[in-house]
C-alpha cells in the first residue's frame, strides 16, 4: 500500500478516524496535509507524526466555507507542486429526533458533511483532471443506507447525499483516470460514539454480527487501501465496513 511520494489533504484529520488515516498515510510514505476546524487536535497528530519521521502540514479551516476550501486546494498545490489523494473524512453529528430539528442545524449538517464534500472535491478533481490520475475518498456512514438508528435524520441525509455525490463524480472522473470512491463505517469505537452511553453502545453492538464496534484504524485501512494502487480498477464502490451491520 506505498504511498511514497504522493500528497494527502485529509479533513477532520484532528478526530478519531481521520488522525488514524493520517499516521496511515504518513507511515506508507504520503505527505499528509491535515485540515481541520479545531487547530489543536492537527497539531498534536503532526507532532506524533513528526515523532515518527513522517511528514505534514496543518491547515485550519471551515470545510463548508468555500472559499476556504479552494484556498486548502491550492495552498497544497503551491506547497507540494500536487494532489494525488483527497479524504473528506469531516463531519459533524447529532442525535436529535425529527421533529426537534431546527432548520438551521439542519443546513449546518448538510454544510458541514455534504456541501463540502462537493466544494473540496470539485477543486481536487480540477486539478487531477489535468495530470489524467487521482485518488478522491469521502467518507459516508451505515445510516445512509439504513436511516439513522442513533444518529439523526440530518446526518443520515447528509451522508447518503455523500453516496450519491461520489458515484456521480467516479462517473465524470473515470475519463480521466481517477477513482473515486466511498466508505461507510458502521458504529466505530470514537468520542462520537461514546457520547450515545453505554446503553445504547452495548445494545447497538449486539446488532451487529460481530458483536462489536469498529475500531478507528479498521476503517483506515480501507481508506488507505482505497488510496493506493491495489485499488485501481475500483471506482464509485460505497465500501462496507462495519462488522457486518449492513450487507448490501
Ligand atoms: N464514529 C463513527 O461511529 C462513525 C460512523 C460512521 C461514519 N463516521 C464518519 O467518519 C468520519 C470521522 O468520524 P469520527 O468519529 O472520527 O469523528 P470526530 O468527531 O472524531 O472527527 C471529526 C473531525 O472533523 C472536524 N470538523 C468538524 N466540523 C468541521 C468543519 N466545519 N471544518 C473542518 N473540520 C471539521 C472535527 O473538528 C473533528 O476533528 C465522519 O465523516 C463521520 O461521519 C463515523
């Protein structure tokens, strides 16, 4: 899974599964560009990068602001001459049931997980268009598929515009070389899960046929191996990877 060379923009890198993607990337040789809202959370994975020798750069930013998501783009490109792999691994969650979502947390949801996922990847694919290969990977969730048990409906709808975003995208990228694809975590061992408690923990995972949540680097492991050439001929695939949670 050598990504020796390549340049990685990874939003929401300062969170669970987007610091265990970047020490991934960063172990297979990638320079990883870490972008986030929260400036603490990237510097403490680049310092731990760092420590192993790899190599970063940290960007703050509102991956819903577009014009911060054209500058992230382009400031990567006049920083390392390329992009070869964008993950637009950030998002945000709540829990709230329906008929207590306010319309404007229900657009900072869409903004947040889906807007942005159409403004970083529209600038990425402008510029892997014209070196004819790349590598774009969002990440969805198992509600797209089944509605949110947990999750509220502004995530799930969030995440399965995500889904259909990608496919349409691998079909206009595909002339071009690059692959784009999707992956959707079922219920993972991060912050965003522990909130939910114990309860609704041990009673979602025994749902699960691996009676068990993810972990962190289990879904890195997808993302990485979407990233690098051992998935060259995948494209608009919505990777599973969630214990069997979701078979489809
Ligand atoms: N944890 C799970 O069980 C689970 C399940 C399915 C899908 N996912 C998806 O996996 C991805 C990572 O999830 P996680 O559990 O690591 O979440 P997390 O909350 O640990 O990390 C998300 C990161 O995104 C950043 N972020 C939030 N809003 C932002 C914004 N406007 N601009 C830039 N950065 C912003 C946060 O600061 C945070 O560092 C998300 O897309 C999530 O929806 C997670």
């Amino acid at each position: 899974m050598d990504l020796s060379g390549k340049v990685a923009i990874i939003t929401g890198a300062g969170g669970a599964i987007g610091r265990a993607t970047a020490r991934l990337f960063a172990q297979e040789g990638a320079t990883v560009v870490l972008a986030d809202l929260r400036k603490e959370g990237i510097e403490e994975v680049a310092r731990e990068i760092a420590d192993d020798g790899g190599k970063t750069s940290t960007v703050t930013l509102d991956v819903s602001d577009e014009q911060a998501a054209v500058h992230l783009v382009h400031s990567t490109l006049t920083a390392f001459g390329t992009l070869d792999i964008l993950v637009n691994n950030a998002a945000i969650s709540k829990e709230t049931p329906i008929l207590e979502i306010e319309a404007a947390d229900w657009d900072r949801i869409l903004a947040v997980n889906l807007r942005s996922v159409f403004l970083l990847s529209r600038e990425a694919f402008r510029h892997m268009k014209t070196r004819g290969r790349g590598k774009i990977i969002s990440m969805a969730s198992a509600s797209a598929k089944i509605g949110g048990l947990v999750v509220g409906a502004h995530y799930a709808a969030s995440k399965a515009g995500v889904i259909c975003f990608t496919k349409s995208l691998a079909l206009q990228a595909a002339p071009f070389g690059i692959n784009v694809n999707a992956v959707c975590p079922g219920p993972t061992r991060t912050p965003m899960t522990d909130a939910w408690g114990d309860k609704a923990n041990k009673d979602f995972a025994a749902k699960i046929p691996f009676k068990r949540y993810g972990e962190p680097q289990e879904i890195a492991e997808a993302v990485l191996w979407l990233a690098s050439e051992r998935s060259k001929y995948v494209t608009g695939e919505i990777l599973d990877v969630n214990g069997g949670l979701v078979m489809d």
